[in-house]
C-alpha cells in the first residue's frame, strides 16, 4: 500500500506544533526522512515515522525516493540550503539551529504577510 493511503487509512494525518516544526525543516531543507527527523526533532523513531507519513499524506513533501528521502513539495529555498541573513563564525549543531530558526521565522512572516494579501482580497 502506499504510504499517503497507509497514512490516511491509519488516520495518522497529525497537526500541531512538532508537525509544524517537522513541515519547517522538511520545507527548509527540501528533503526529509523519519531517520532525519528523527535527529532534528529530538524524537522517537515511531514518532518521528508518523510525522512523515503525515507530510506525505498532506501532501507537504513528495513521495519517497532511492534512501527514504522525500523532497518538499514546496520548498522554502530553491536550493534547499538555508542561507542566513547574518554570517556567524558558528558551525556545527548550534550554528544548524539557529540558521533553522531564522528560515522558520522567514517561512512564518511570509504566511503572514500571504494570509494579510488573502484577507485584503476578500
């Protein structure tokens, strides 16, 4: 079966705040697997396999390719690299979570700035 129709079939389509943040990295990223979000989320295998089926099932990123991974249906930078505003002299973990930060802030002020154009239009 599928894994949009398991996801469906197994009513695992999830909202919420840890789904918000796995659409942020997958979108930011323009790839993500349970393995990946696994890591970044901080969560369980189970967990973070339920998150995915959910993006899959909503349609947040597309099916699976060769290795597991799936790349964003829309993705927040054509290259899949966030490229922050400010460079640090960071690397490493610390340096990744605060350059996902910045791209969730951007992806938020932009849904913002789209739902304020979607009223108006109304």
């Amino acid at each position: 079966m599928p894994l949009p129709v398991a996801a469906k079939a197994t009513g695992a389509v999830k909202t919420g705040p840890l789904y918000a943040w796995a659409v942020a990295i997958a979108r930011a990223q323009n790839r993500t697997s349970p393995v990946l979000l696994a890591q970044q989320l901080g969560v369980s295998q189970a967990v973070a396999a339920d998150l995915y089926a959910s993006m899959v099932a909503n349609g947040v990123v597309r099916a699976p390719l060769f290795g597991g991974l799936a790349r964003a249906a829309k993705p927040l930078f054509k290259s899949g690299n966030i490229v922050a505003a400010k460079t640090s002299a960071l690397s490493g973990p610390k340096a990744k979570i605060l350059d996902i930060k910045r791209g969730v802030e951007t992806f938020v002020e932009r849904d913002i700035a789209e739902d304020k154009s979607e009223d108006q239009a109304t």
